[in-house]
C-alpha cells in the first residue's frame, strides 16, 4: 500500500492540524466479529510539531455518510461503521487550517491511521 500524505496549512502561527495518513492495515477476524460490510478507520490528530491535538473535530465522508467524532485527550479518534470504498478524514480545530487525508476500505478491514 502505499502511503497518503495530508495536513493543513496554519492560519495562526508555526501549528497546523495533521491526520496521520500513513495506514496499516488488516482484516478482522469473520468469527470474532460476524460478518460485516463495515470497516474500522482510527488515527490521531497532531500538530505540525507532533503535539496531540485533542479536541479536534474530525469528519469521516464515505459513501454518501458524513460520520462525526472528536478527538480524545490523547488526539485520537475512531470510526466504527465506515462503508466500503473511498473514505476522506477531514479534522478541524480552532485557529489551525483543516487536515485531510483519504484512502480505501474493504468491509471487516482495519485501517490505523499514522501520522
């Protein structure tokens, strides 16, 4: 696979939001979780300087499905339900440009986002 790459500018200052877009990935085992048409997405929220950034809004869109969710205290997020296909994982927050990165998922897949 290979790696996709995506940040934002700053709008304020030397920081800027970044979504980890180097991903790893691997299927879920059929008979731990049943058969789904469902794949994982999660990743951390990080500034320019490789702070975590929690707080962060963070928007998965795939599939027609705009899925929302928040970075935790440690900057990272996790979407549970994405449909099968393209994703973009777009993450916000206050005083800093948007991040974003997009990839591919296959149903039961788990993909980690990297920064």
């Amino acid at each position: 696979m290979n790696p996709v790459k995506g940040y934002g500018r700053s709008v304020r200052g030397p920081q800027r939001v970044l979504v980890g877009c180097l991903w790893l990935a691997g299927a879920l085992s059929a008979a731990a979780q049943g058969p789904s048409v469902f794949a994982r997405v999660s990743g951390t929220v990080e500034d320019a300087d490789g702070a975590l950034v929690p707080g962060a809004q963070v928007t998965l869109v795939a599939g027609g499905a705009n899925l929302q969710s928040v970075s935790g205290s440690d900057g990272r997020f996790v979407f549970t339900e994405v449909p099968a296909g393209a994703f973009r994982v777009i993450a916000n927050e206050d005083g800093m440009e948007q991040g974003e990165c997009a990839g591919t998922v296959e149903p039961q897949q788990v993909v980690e986002l990297d920064p």
